[in-house]
C-alpha cells in the first residue's frame, strides 16, 4: 500500500512536466512543416532538444525498481553496490574482450542500480566524514583514469557522435567510476554546504529551484536548439570561429548569457506545469499500472529521445514513439482523484 502511494506520487511528479515540452515539440513540427523548414535541421534540433528525455526514462525505470534495490539494501548493505558494480564490469569485460557488444546494453540495469545504491549509502550515513568520503573521491577517479587511458575507454562520458563507443550509451564501468567521484565530493562538502544552507535567503532559494528543477532539466537543450538557429540568422556571432582561440573564449560569455535568458523565458512559461504536479489529491496506482505504464512510457521517450519528431525519422517509428508515451502516460496518471495529499506521502524506511 505505502509503495502504490508513492509511485503514484513521484510518476506524477515526474511524468507531468514532460506533457508540455512533447506538445511543444510537435506542435513545432507541424509549424516547421507548413513553413518548409528543412527537415533535416529540424530533425537534428528535435534530437538535441529532447535528449533530456533518454535519462528521465533511465531514471523512472529505476524508481520502479525502489523496492527491489532497497530489500537489497537491507539485505546486503554495502555489497548491494559493489555486487552491482562487479556485474557491470563482469558485463564491459565480456562486451569488450570477447567482442559481444549486444551484452552491453545490460549495463543499463547494473550500472545506474549500483549508482541508485549511492544513495541509500548516503541516507544510512555509510560515509562517516569527510576524509572517508575523499577516499571515494579518489578512489572513483583513479579507476575512472585508468579506464580511459589504460582500458581505452572514452575521455568523453557522454555521446560523442562518430564515436565507436560510448560511456551512456549504453553504459559503462567508467560511468560508474565518474559517479563515485562526484559522490564522494559533494558528500566531502556537505557539511559546509549545510552549514551555508541555514542562512534563510540560501534555504528559500534551494527550495524555490528545487520545485521547478525538472522544468530546468527538461527545457534547457530546448533553449539551446532555438538560440542557435536565430544566431546563424543573425550572423552567427562566435559560431565560426576555431575553439579555445582568445576570441572564442571572448565570445563565451555572451552565449551563455543568451542561452540562460532563453531557458529563463522558458522555464517562467512551462514551470507552472510541474508546480502543479505537485498539488491536489492523488490516489493509490495499481501496481500492474505502475510497472506496464511506466516500461510503456519509458519505451516512448527513449524512442523520441532517439529519433526527434523531425519529418526525416520514420513515419512509423515517430507514431509508435507518440503511441507509447500516451498509453503509458495514460496508465500512469490518468487516474481517478481522491482526496489523498502528496505531502503527505512518505514510503516506510
């Protein structure tokens, strides 16, 4: 009963927001289309603009999973992680060596539980201080080094296009490796952080950005898709010119300061669909509607993330894509309301 009430909970705080950024997106198909945009640049925008939507898929897929990871936690402790992290090295070994590939994409499930298990070691206070979480720090990054300059795994942890292998895509070990790192640091300045954080101005402005975080993370490639075609419009100033050179850098800061005054716009526009995901009742969701709407849902988003909403992506992939968001939206938050508040939702520990 406490999971089926808070799946429904975090599905719709998580799921909602995406509704706006979709319409968005089609509806400016059909403008692209009617205006005879060429579909290969509108193609390639929509890609990069809703890349967003490969890693909130990941992640819904792993909030499922919450009971499972946190019976092994429970269970294991620790070892849940490093069992999960030997699997997924056990994974890149065979893919790599033995030169089977398909068996990467299992990383998908080993990699990002085993980091999903980082934060159950940070809730049970796993990590006694700093210095103990320095040594994840470092530990992560001497592993993350030696894969890319010993192992030959990528420098770059995400996409890379013409790149032969991926650390995202699907996942690998030196993902996870960069993971630890980052775990290790923040929780090595928590304290500090906290300590800065009882200053009242500081509290209210995490809390403020924290109720509209998704609709930062959902729209920000979108900004970057609609600047950069009105900037070759306009002269495309700093778009030419040969990176790391001085006037590169130079021109740095206006493109950052465009792209942020765009995603600003943006984000005062659509924010007010993910405050809403937050309010009103809600009701208990059936498991069997929580695991096939979000697989459902998940398969979607992966598929639109992969292809945009371009007219140079298959007819039928774009439709089956469209199909598989709205059937598992529908599942899991098109249901009744009952007088349930979402504040008051809280799974047992």
């Amino acid at each position: 009963q406490d999971f089926r009430l808070w799946i429904a909970v975090r599905l719709r705080r998580l799921v909602r927001p995406i509704i706006p950024l979709l319409v968005f997106w089609y509806m400016t198909a059909i403008v692209a289309h009617q205006l005879d945009i060429d579909p290969r640049l509108f193609q390639e925008s929509s890609r990069i603009a809703l890349n967003p939507l490969w890693f909130l898929a990941v992640y819904l897929m792993v909030v499922l999973m919450a009971p499972m990871t946190i019976r092994l936690w429970r269970s294991y402790g620790m070892r849940s992680f490093w069992g999960l992290a030997l699997a997924a090295m056990a994974v890149d070994v065979i893919a790599f060596t033995g030169d089977v590939p398909l068996i990467r994409w299992i990383n998908y499930g080993f990699v990002w539980l085993a980091v999903f298990q980082l934060g159950y070691i940070w809730r049970d206070r796993g990590i006694t201080g700093p210095a103990h979480a320095l040594i994840w720090t470092m530990g992560g990054l001497a592993v993350a080094i030696f894969l890319v300059t010993i192992g030959s795994y990528p420098v770059s942890m995400i996409s890379v296009p013409g790149a032969e292998v991926s650390n995202s895509r699907p996942p690998t070990v030196a993902l996870l490796a960069l993971a630890a790192t980052q775990f290790g640091l923040l929780l090595a300045v928590r304290e500090c952080a906290w300590n800065r954080l009882k200053k009242l101005t500081l509290w209210t402005m995490t809390i403020f950005l924290n109720e509209i975080v998704m609709t930062f993370f959902l729209w920000h490639l979108t900004a970057l898709a609609l600047v950069v075609p009105l900037g070759f419009v306009l002269g495309g100033y700093g778009m030419t010119l040969q990176p790391l050179t001085v006037e590169w850098w130079m021109s740095r800061p206006v493109w950052i300061m465009t792209l942020s005054v765009a995603l600003l716009v943006l984000v005062i526009i659509f924010a007010r669909f993910e405050h809403k995901a937050k309010l009103g009742p809600v009701r208990p969701l059936p498991i069997w509607k929580a695991i096939v709407g979000t697989v459902t849902l998940c398969n979607g988003l992966a598929l639109i993330a992969l292809v945009g909403v371009g007219s140079e992506a298959p007819l039928d992939i774009q439709l089956l894509a469209l199909l598989l968001v709205l059937v598992g939206g529908g599942l899991v938050i098109g249901q009744d309301i009952v007088s349930i508040r979402p504040d008051k939702l809280q799974p047992k520990r």
